[in-house]
C-alpha cells in the first residue's frame, strides 16, 4: 500500500487521528504530515476548527472562543479585544462581542 499522502513511499503506518496510511515520511509519533500541519497553534494538541481573523493563527475548540457561528477568535485576542480594535478598525465590528463571557 502507497503512502496516502505522497503516494509514492510504501505506507508503513496508520495516522492516529485521521487513519490515514502513510509512509515513514509522513508519519511523526503517530500523526501524518496533513494533520500535524493542521493542528491548533496554539495548544498544539488538537486538530484546528478555525483561524483566528486577528491574528491569524490556527485554532481549536479549547483555544478559541466562539463569537457566534462561524466566527471564533483565540483566547489571547479575545482578551486584548478592544485594544486589538483600536488598532485595527476594519474589526470593529467584533466589538459588540465584548460582553460575551469567555
């Protein structure tokens, strides 16, 4: 069996998180390559949900706060949140989130 992400190396073992054969490559204490580079930047633990529209970083669940659907930011932005505004108006409109409890 090819690796699943090269497709060119014999796969020699299974991606923890997502089951994926891959070869040894690819493959870095149990987590292939597409899901290492999909993890949380933050906590480095779990495979990202979003990307934080201040600063830009990947996110998970645990990291981030969600706003409402569709928008999260991560903790650390959340907390500097008016600063962040004053500085970069063009996200003012994340501003009627501030009295949202973390």
């Amino acid at each position: 069996m090819l690796c699943e992400v090269c497709g060119e190396r014999e796969a020699v073992g299974k991606c923890s998180i997502c089951g994926r054969w891959v070869c040894s490559k690819h493959l870095v204490e149990g987590v292939c390559a597409i899901c290492k580079e999909l993890m949380c930047n933050i906590c480095g633990k779990q495979l990202s949900v979003s990307r934080c529209p201040i600063c830009g970083r990947l996110i998970c669940r645990n990291c981030s706060i969600e706003l409402q659907p569709g928008i999260r930011v991560c903790r650390e932005c959340y907390s500097n949140l008016s600063q962040v505004v004053s500085k970069h108006p063009s996200l003012a409109y994340l501003t009627r989130f501030l009295t949202r409890k973390a």
